[in-house]
C-alpha cells in the first residue's frame, strides 16, 4: 500500500524532485494544493534548520498524514551569511538580474568570496512521534561579474560558482546541479531516514 506524504510546497519543480526520490520508496507524494491546505504560520527562525521546522510542523498540525517541509537560500560568508534566510524577500518583486546585481556590487573588492546554498528539510512520521531535520550544503564561492552567457536554472545560480561542479549553477543542467546541490543532498538523507527501517512511516498507512 502506498504510504501518502504531503510535500510543504506549492512549488510544483521541488515537488517533482521529491516525487522522483520518494516514489521509488512506496510514497505518495501530495503537495499542500493536493491537500487543500496552506501554511498559516510566519517564517520567523534566523536558520534555515528553524524555519523547515516551523513548516512541517504547521502543516502536521492541519492533516495526519507524514510531512516534508524544505527551506532554503543562499549563505555568503563574507557578509555575515547574507542574504540567508532573507533569500526570498531580498529585493522582493524585483527581478533576480537585479538582486545579483545588487549582491555584486555589495561584494565589489571582497576577497572573501566563499559561499554555500542551504536546503534543511524536515520529516515528521503519521504518528507524530518522530520529527527529524536534514541539512544539506554546496560549497562554493561568489563569482566576481555578471555572467553574458544563457543561463539555466532561476534565483542566484548564475552567480554561484560550485566547488562539486567547478562552473557555476547558471552553466549547469537540472540533472548535473541535482546531483551536487544544496536541495539533493538534503533529500538524499530523507531518502536514506526513509528507506530504512524505524522511521515511523509503517504507521502511516491512511
Ligand atoms: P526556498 O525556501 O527553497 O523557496 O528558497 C528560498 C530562496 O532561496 C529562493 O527564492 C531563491 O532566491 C533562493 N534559492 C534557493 N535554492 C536556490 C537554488 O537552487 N538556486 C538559486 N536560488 C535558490
């Protein structure tokens, strides 16, 4: 029987990548539109860790089927871990051309340039009784100018260079980011929790 998950996300991309991962394991993975349900609680943590928690467990205490909440965003270290939490609301409604801009120019003669992409995902079982958070990070740095060329991907990866990949999110395709990125890795630890055995989703069942 299939066991029934809902993905905290309206973002039909992510809950693709989920679905891909999680499908192979018997889920069935319900986005909050599947479900008719809505995150009511602010995003109010300073770390990515706190905010997926504040996810999943709003969502939990709307159903009882198993949840996975995901947040994510960019960390630069040389300004304080910048844009962080912020990544969404950083210049919101402005297009990401521009929020790249602006984050060159607040870096123009930075020698520190590392920098990481952040995803924390939070699993929490039908029962309630086990709730566990996944991090997962890319390594890399900022680059030094807009890039000319096409790029693939959305929000800052043109301008993240990764150390896994050596080029930046913007050269990569879906599949080689997938394989390296902030968002895989984390989803590679659920998967990992979630195929073995004591993990609370044999209670699940609904
Ligand atoms: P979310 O919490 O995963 O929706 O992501 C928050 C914000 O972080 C996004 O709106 C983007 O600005 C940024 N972000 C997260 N993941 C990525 C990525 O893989 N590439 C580029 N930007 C990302």
């Amino acid at each position: 029987m299939e066991k029934k998950i809902v993905f905290a996300s309206h973002n039909p991309d992510k809950a693709r990548e989920v679905r891909e991962m999680l499908s192979p394991l018997g889920f069935d993975v319900l986005t909050l539109s599947d479900v008719n349900l809505k995150q009511t609680k602010e995003e109010t943590a300073d770390t990515f860790e706190g905010n997926s928690r504040i996810k999943a467990e709003d969502i939990a205490s709307q159903c009882d089927y198993a949840v996975l909440s995901d947040d994510s965003g960019l960390s630069i270290e040389g300004l304080g871990g910048f844009p962080g939490v912020h990544s969404a609301r950083f210049m919101e409604g402005r297009h990401y051309l521009e929020k790249n801009k602006a984050i060159l120019e607040k870096m123009e003669g930075m020698t520190n340039r590392k920098a990481a992409f952040v995803t924390a995902m939070t699993y929490i079982s039908p029962d309630r009784t086990i709730e566990k958070t996944f991090v997962g990070r890319d390594e890399g740095v900022i680059i030094d100018e807009l890039p000319t060329g096409e790029q693939h991907g959305f929000g800052y990866d043109p301008i993240f260079y990764s150390f896994a990949l050596k080029k930046t999110y913007g050269a990569s395709s879906d599949d080689e980011k997938n394989a390296v990125s902030h968002r895989g890795r984390a989803l590679k630890q659920v998967v990992s929790f979630l195929g073995g055995t004591n993990n609370g989703t044999d209670t699940g069942n609904r």
